[in-house]
C-alpha cells in the first residue's frame, strides 16, 4: 500500500529526494480518487526500483495543496530532484500514467 505522507515529511521524502518521486494528492470522499488507487499502487510495484510513490490526503494537508496549487483531484505530480516536471489531473488510465513516469526516470 502507498504511504501517505504529511506536510513535514513532504520535505524529506520528495523536496531533499535525488530520485523520481510520484505524489498522487488525493481525498478520501473522491471516487476518481478510489479509482485511480488500485492503478497507483500497482505502478508503485512494477516501477519501485525506478521511482518513488507517495500519496498526500488534501484534506490533512491543506498547506501542501494550496502549495500546489491543487484545485481538483486526484492530482498526480512527477518530482524529479524535488521539482515539479509533469502533472496530471483527473483520472488517469494506467498506460498513460506508466508512460508519464517512465519518460522522467
């Protein structure tokens, strides 16, 4: 199961990070957000020696989504070297979130 993490450990785990770093920003009350999950989480086990997969609960961690800015979710952003390379918002299928992550490692 992804980690979820809080705004302190945000920092750590994707700010300070050398590594590729996933992070799905969702909400407990969304259903495109409980749809993407199982996909999230099944990337995070073909692709774990490859990139990092976190998850940040928006309404836990309001600083962190106005931060970035999240006005709808789920939003998934890709984190190269703690810096925002790609997102995405909605739900994504899959292929093109495998594909997304794969073009940043």
């Amino acid at each position: 199961m992804t980690r979820i993490i809080n705004t302190e450990e945000f920092v750590n785990e994707v700010e300070l990070s050398n590594e590729t770093t996933v992070v799905d920003f969702f909400a407990t009350w969304c259903g495109p957000c409980k749809m993407l999950s199982p996909i999230f989480e099944g990337l995070e086990q073909d692709m774990k020696e490859d990139a990092k997969f976190l998850k940040v609960d928006i309404d836990k961690s309001l600083e962190l989504a106005r931060q970035f800015e999240i006005h709808t979710v789920p939003t998934v952003i890709v984190f190269k070297e703690g810096k925002e390379v790609d997102r995405l918002v909605g739900f994504i299928p899959k292929q093109k979130l495998e594909e997304i992550v794969k073009s940043h490692i």
